[in-house]
C-alpha cells in the first residue's frame, strides 16, 4: 500500500512539470532598454555589472552603459491585453454558438439575441481584464543593478571564462 502511495505521489509530482519548464534552459529576461538619446535595444538580459548592462541580440552581444539607460522594460511573457481581448472574443463566440444552438433546440423561443448578447458579455470581460494583464506581462524598473540582477541570465556577473559562442541565441518574442 505504501509502495502505491508513493509511486501515485511520485508520478503525480512529476506529471504537473510541464515539459516546458523541464527542457528550457536558464535564460534572462527579455527587456527593452530606453537609452538617454531616445533609442531603443531589445535582447535578453545576461548581466549587470556596476556601470553596463550585457544584452544578447540577434546580431550580437552589447554592452551599454549604465548611466545611458533611462528606462527598462522587462516581459515577463504570457498573452498581454491582446491576448485578453481575443481569448474573450473566442470564449464569446463558442459559447455564443452553444447556447444559440441549445436556445434554438426549444420550440417557440426568440433566440435572436442569445449569440450577440453572449458576445458582448464577454467582450465586457475582456476589456474589463486587459489591462490587468498588460500590467502583469511587463514590469517597468529603475536602471540600477540591484534591481535588474535579478532577471539577468548570470545575476554574479559574467563569468570570467566567458565564451559569447556558447550561448543560446535569444527568443523571438519582444518586449
């Protein structure tokens, strides 16, 4: 009976990893940096030393200097007001349909409005959670190294063997 117990536990605690978070390497952040002449970098963040920030691009590794950054953008992922909105419009037509479908089952019942009235509900409710989820995807910090370490890929700094052709490039998705 123990022996079950402890293979149900076992195979429940490694069934809830998702296969995502088992495979992924240790990235950085992805972050937006607002320089001081009013241009922008993208890239993930993969230091921060007392005076510049390392940034993996496509094209590159680049180091800026602290004192040049006035703004950093972090994504933290996930779907943004956008995906919101569109998540709610889906939810709003397949319900809407369902119950239009169901409504039009019973006889001698005005389903007209069944379908848009379902559809503005949920745009209601996506509009209502997008900016809820705006906010939680991106985070907007202080360009100062304390407050970033913490979503850089090496958070000690660069290590001092660094070799830039051992990295994984970075993800495709932007700030």
């Amino acid at each position: 009976m123990r022996a079950t117990l402890s293979t149900v536990l076992l195979l429940l605690a490694t069934a809830t990893a998702t296969p995502a978070q088992r495979l992924q390497p240790p990235l950085g952040s992805q972050v937006q940096l607002k320089l001081s002449s009013e241009r922008s970098l993208n890239g993930e963040l993969l230091a921060v030393s007392q005076d510049s920030i390392w940034l993996l691009q496509p094209r590159g590794l680049a180091s800026v200097p602290l004192g040049d950054v006035s703004r950093v953008r972090v994504d933290h992922g996930g779907m943004g007001a956008s995906g919101a909105l569109i998540w709610s419009l889906i939810a709003g037509v397949v319900s809407g349909v369902a119950l239009q479908s169901a409504c039009s089952s019973v006889s001698d019942a005005d389903c007209g409005g069944v379908l848009p009235g379902t559809l503005l509900i949920w745009a209601v409710i996506g509009a209502i959670s997008a900016p809820s989820m705006q906010h939680a995807r991106y985070a907007k910090l202080r360009a100062e190294p304390d407050s970033l370490r913490a979503h850089a890929r090496f958070p000690q700094g660069l290590p001092a063997t660094f070799a830039t052709d051992s990295l994984i490039g970075p993800r495709s998705d932007k700030p």
